[in-house]
C-alpha cells in the first residue's frame, strides 16, 4: 500500500519556509524563484533568456564574485556572509541583475560551470520536449485520438519495475464512457428503464 497525496507533498516542498514559520511564528515574505535562506539563489535573466543560480555558501559566493569581476562584492560587509546576503537582498540583487542582462544565458552557464557555481538553464517547453531525457525516460506519449489524431501527452514520472504504466487509451471526448459508467453503477435512464 502507498498513500501520497498532493496536498502533502506540496506542503513537504515547503520545508525552509514552513519551518521559518513553524520556528518563529512569522508569516514568510514572498520571494518569488528566490530562496528565503540564501542569497543569491534564484533566476537572473541574461540578454537571450533566463537561467538560475544556487550560490549555497560563502566560499561559492566569492568565485560567483570573481568570475563577475566584481571580488570586491564578496569583501563587502553588506555581502561577505550569506546572513548578510539576505538582510541586503534588496541591494544585492538588482547589482547581480545589472550583471547578468549583459550576456547570454549559455555564457553565463558555461563560465558558472567552471567556477564550479551552482546553476541551470530555465528552459521553454519547445527546448524541454527536444531533450533527449525527455525520449530516455518515455515523458512524451504519443496516442491516437478518435477526432485530432494523434495526441502527445506528458508520460508518467513514474517508473515501476514490476509494474509499469501502460498507456490503454487516449483522454475521452466529452460524454464517451457515461453510459458505460451509469451501467456499471447501474442507474436508470428518466423513463425509468437501466442503463
């Protein structure tokens, strides 16, 4: 037996936040793609798109620095530390920001990368669905569909040894299974007759 619930694990992706308030009885600010905990960790929009860093500790935040150019951030008191880093968000961020609108996302990507920074690409659903995890892993279904032919869907994430999904049939048109479904229930029609 697995019992999950959505609902439960919406709230268990809410670990850091929930538990700011669980500790200290204080409704959290709203942060956006920003981390409450840890400064700078978000998304930052470079000249050709989006794409998201996680700077989780000091010593990442001064090679982030020193690959921007920019070494004297990381000596700054206003910065040095991540604690300073959150109470100076407002500041810091918008300076990052200016920064990172300057090039492309695959430039920034590649020299956070070798400063051995946290980061990733925020990618639109044409990129995603061209990826070949996508394919790898069967996230894209293709189905036939009695009136559109056929239909792609998003695959199951999950992947049971025993027992993999199966895909039987398409997603109904309006009203296709009703009879079957009042039958099996057995209901009657309005004259009284069954299903």
């Amino acid at each position: 037996h697995l019992d999950i619930s959505l609902f439960d694990s919406q709230l268990g992706w809410l670990a850091n936040v929930a538990s700011n308030y669980l500790i200290s009885g204080k409704l959290p600010k709203r942060h956006g793609n920003a981390h409450a905990n840890i400064v700078p960790y978000q998304s930052f929009q470079a000249s050709d798109g989006w794409f998201a860093i996680a700077v989780g500790n000091d010593r990442q935040f001064v090679r982030l620095c020193e690959m921007l150019g920019k070494p004297e951030f990381a000596m700054d008191e206003k910065y040095a530390t991540n604690s300073a880093r959150v109470q100076n968000r407002d500041e810091l961020i918008p300076l990052l920001k200016s920064i990172f609108i300057t090039r492309t996302s695959n430039k920034w990507l590649a020299d956070l990368e070798t400063a051995e920074i946290p980061c990733g690409p925020i990618q639109n659903f044409e990129q995603v669905f061209s990826m070949p995890n996508v394919k790898e892993r069967e996230m894209l279904v293709k189905m036939a569909h009695p009136a559109i032919g056929e239909l792609p869907l998003v695959g199951s994430p999950l992947k049971m040894s025993d027992t993999p999904v199966e895909y039987h049939l398409p997603p109904p048109l309006m009203g296709e299974h009703t009879e079957e479904v009042l039958r099996e229930l057995r209901y009657e029609n309005d004259d009284g007759r069954k299903v």
